[in-house]
C-alpha cells in the first residue's frame, strides 16, 4: 500500500493519516477517555506502539526493499523475548527465541532477493521500529488492559495519543502533500480503518490473552501475507528456496504457540501406548 498507492516522500504524514482519525472515531465509538494513572500510561504506550512505530516503519517501507524491511519487523519475537526476561522477570523461553530465529531465517528466504538493496537509514529505522513496538507490547503485558474498558477503547486511546505525537512533527517537516489521488485517498482510508483501527483492535484483544512471545511470533504473519499478495495479486512466484522458507516461517508461528511441554507430553503418552501390557 505504501510503496504502490500512497504519495511518495511523506512518511509522517501517512503515520498521522493511519493513527489520528482512526483514533478519534475510536472514541466515538467507545465513548471512554483514560482516568487516573491511565492518561500518562496511554500517552506512553501511545507513543511508543504508533506515535514512534507508524513513522519509523513507513521510513522504512519507503527507504528499503519490501523484504528487507519485512525481514527486520520479523525480528521483533525476539526482542520481546529478550524485554520480557529484563522488564517483567520472566524467565527466559528458549524454545520461543529459537523460533523466533527460525522464523526470521524463514523470512529473509521468502522475501530477500539478490538485488535487495541495504540503506543504513532505513534499516536503522525498521530496527528501532521494530524495537519501540516490542517495548509497548511489554508494558501493555505489564500494566495489563484497563479495568472496564474493551480492545476499541483501548486501541483508540493509543491512535490518537500517537496521532498527536506525530501531528507537530509532520506539519513542521513534511506538510501535507501537494496532490493526492484518488488510489492516494482509497490507501489512507484503508490504512486508517483496517491497518489502523480493526486491525489494533483485534491485536490488543489477542495481546489480552495470549503470552506476550507467542503474541509477537504471529508478527511473521505480515511479510508471508505479503508475499501470499504478490502471487495473487502480482503474478509473481515462488522458487524452491522461497517456498522452504515459508514453510520455515509457518513452523515456527505454529510452534511458537505451543509449549515444550505439549511435544514432550506427547511422547511419553506414544510410548506408554507401544508398552506391552502384562
């Protein structure tokens, strides 16, 4: 959608354009505001979940290759795996870290060409992108969900919090753009309304429920769909080594989600049922 449809050169102004209006039709929709601790938390997860992620990661979409910058947003899982250990005690899930290296590893074998390009400033973005998300998602598992209030709520205090955090910077720096077409318009519409306010909706409801490592693993879904869209869509295809790298990737969201626990369960339940019995 960035790279395709959006105006070019305008990073900020496409995070204000996904965060704020979805945002304030969020709060329409919830008709709740933060009370107490709740308004510095929400600016902070605010912050560092759209206000420094949205722009970051369209600097990214803009300045590097599409499976490059797919590539370093997979490497979230494990960064939150690490952030887990240092900010909420945990201790550490080696089998989450090491699916999260093999996913990564999946990634890069789908979307990485030959001719993948490597800009310093753009990959710094999708790292410290990629970073200020995890972070947020470790404080909102610390901090847990706001008495009384549901994933809509709750997603559109942190659209909006982060929406008026990139206001100033995209009116100072970038402005609005000169023209902005008819698939320009249909883009921001679909960024704000499902890349913006469904889509947070849904990913803080499942942030609710889930662990925090399993929840950052399903981060590997973004690059395979996009990749699943340029077959579709595009008419391109996948050679032997891409292919093995999605199934890689799928792996390790599968088991990502499970416990060491399960497989080991499982072979002690086959080898009780080959023992012979007396």
């Amino acid at each position: 959608m960035t790279t395709e449809f959006l105006p070019a050169s305008h990073p900020l102004f496409a995070a204000l354009m996904r965060a704020l209006p979805a945002g304030l039709i969020g709060l329409l929709i919830a008709r709740r505001l933060p009370t107490g601790s709740w308004w510095w938390k929400a600016l902070v997860l605010g912050t560092l979940n759209i206000g420094i992620f949205f722009p970051l990661l369209f600097v990214a979409a803009t300045r590097l290759p599409g499976g490059v910058a797919a590539t370093l947003g997979a490497a979230q899982p494990m960064l939150v795996t690490a952030l887990t250990v240092i900010v909420l005690g945990e201790r550490l899930s080696v089998w989450r870290l090491g699916w999260g290296f093999v996913g990564v590893a999946g990634v890069g074998l789908v979307v990485l060409g030959p001719g993948a390009d490597f800009d310093l400033v753009g990959i710094a973005a999708g790292i410290l992108g990629a970073a200020s998300m995890g972070t947020g998602v470790i404080l909102v598992k610390k901090w847990g969900l706001p008495p009384g209030i549901g994933p809509v709520g709750f997603a559109s205090w942190q659209l909006s919090a982060g929406g008026l955090v990139v206001l100033l910077p995209t009116l100072l720096i970038e402005g609005v753009p000169a023209q902005v077409d008819a698939p320009g318009i249909a883009g921001y519409l679909w960024l704000g309304g499902t890349g913006g306010l469904l889509a947070y909706t849904l990913w803080f409801r499942g942030l609710g429920r889930l662990p925090v490592t399993a929840t950052a693993l399903l981060g590997l879904l973004s690059p395979l769909v996009a990749a699943g869209l340029g077959i579709v869509f595009a008419g391109e295809s996948l050679n032997l080594a891409q292919v093995s790298g999605f199934v890689l990737a799928l792996a390790a969201l599968a088991c990502g989600q499970l416990s060491p626990t399960v497989f080991t369960r499982a072979r002690a339940l086959n080898r009780t049922e080959k023992e012979p019995t007396a």
